[in-house]
C-alpha cells in the first residue's frame, strides 16, 4: 500500500524497490513460507513487497546482499551461521568460485528465473520502426550490454527483434560499450561500412565511443527523431 501511496503522487509509476534483501535476511520470503503457521517466520512486516513487485513487474534491488539483521554485520564466514557457511563452501568449491559469489547467485537466480516478466516492452513506435525499415533494405543489427539469455528471452518475447540480421552481446564477448573492442567487434562481424552505418543509443558515453570507432552516431530520443533521419 505505501507503494501504491507513493505512486498517486507521482506523474510515473515507481519501477524499482530497494530492500534489504540476502540469504541470512529474508522476511520477505520466509513469511510467503509460513503463511497461516504461528511461529516468528510467518510474520509479515513488508506488506507481502515481493509478491506486489512481481505482479506490479517492479525491479528488486538488494540491498546489503552480504549483511544480516540491522546492520549487526557479515554472515560470510561468521560463526554465528555455521551451517550456512558450510553449504556456501560447498557451493563455492564446487563451483570455484567465491562464498560471496554463491550469496549473489542465491538472489540472483529469482532474478534469471523471472527475468522476462521484468521486460517491459519497446518504445512507443519502435516495433513499427523497425518494420518498415526491414522493408526498405534497411539492415538492422543489435549491440547490447546484456547477457545471452536476456537477449534471447527478450527475441522471444518481441518477435519483431527478429528482423535483427544478429547481436554482439556483451556478456558472450567479455567486453561491453563503451569499450572501443566492441564496436570493433561489431563492424568486423557484420561486415559494416563505419561511415554508412547509423548507431542508436540512450546513453551518450555510448554514443561519443561509437563515434570515434567511425560510426554515424546520435543519442536515441524518440521513435520519430529516428524515423526522421532514416525514412523521411
């Protein structure tokens, strides 16, 4: 109810909540567990948040992912939580990688699990856009700081990503704009000419990089300020 408080005060929808949130702090899911069972886990102190978010598709941000309780410290290593750390050890060496990795991963995973009901859809006159460009020869590639299974979730879920002829992804490269590498990458592997190729972007580090690997590049404000410089 505070979010939707907040929100009749707000010209746009809140879209991102922030709660302390780890594998040694969560009442938020413990009380979802233990629901009409009288013990301590099954109170509710947040107003069922996570299940509001999911359905309000909300973005999670954890806070203090390594932390418990109220700022009482680190339950990595902390033998106050020993069988925790023991599973997380476990984790940790047959995984090899971090214990604290293995915290992240644990919140992390709802994230991959549910990811596609977190993707909102594409800008107004967008999908359209990218119509009507496919049909005049335009050739359409995608550059993107996501992970492979995002992007193919997000093809999925918006057909019309399909008319891309393909995308680097920063996650399968190991590098991500603005590096210069993965513009490279992209003009090698698309076989681009630099100087008859338009780069689209929302964020203008992005944009000033795309530029001096030899792109055509502008800062993405709307569907038809696009329009306007390809079709018009």
């Amino acid at each position: 109810m505070q979010i939707e408080l907040l929100n009749s005060c707000l010209a746009e929808p809140l879209c991102v909540n922030q709660i302390q949130y780890s594998v040694a702090h969560c009442p938020t899911i413990d009380a979802g567990l233990n629901v009409n069972i009288c013990n301590e886990a099954g109170c509710s102190r947040d107003g069922s948040v996570i299940e509001y978010c999911r359905l309000k598709k909300m973005t999670i941000q954890a806070w203090s992912p390594f932390l418990y309780g109220m700022f009482e410290g680190v339950y990595i290593g902390n033998e106050k939580f020993p069988e925790l750390n023991r599973v997380m050890d476990r984790l940790a060496e047959e995984y090899q990688v971090t214990p604290n990795a293995i915290a992240v991963a644990w919140i992390m995973r709802l994230y991959f699990e549910f990811q596609r009901l977190g993707f909102y859809d594409m800008i107004d006159g967008m999908p359209t856009l990218m119509r009507d460009l496919h049909a005049r020869g335009v050739r359409l590639w995608g550059l993107t700081n996501f992970t492979v299974r995002g992007v193919r979730e997000m093809h999925g879920k918006y057909p019309w990503l399909n008319l891309l002829g393909g995308t680097v992804i920063s996650a399968q490269e190991g590098v991500a704009k603005p590096d210069p590498r993965i513009y490279d990458i992209a003009i090698g592997r698309f076989h681009l000419d630099p100087a008859q190729t338009l780069f689209v972007d929302d964020n203008a580090c992005n944009v000033l990089a795309a530029r001096a690997a030899g792109l055509q590049a502008v800062r993405f404000e709307s569907a038809a300020q696009i329009r306007a410089l390809t079709l018009d």
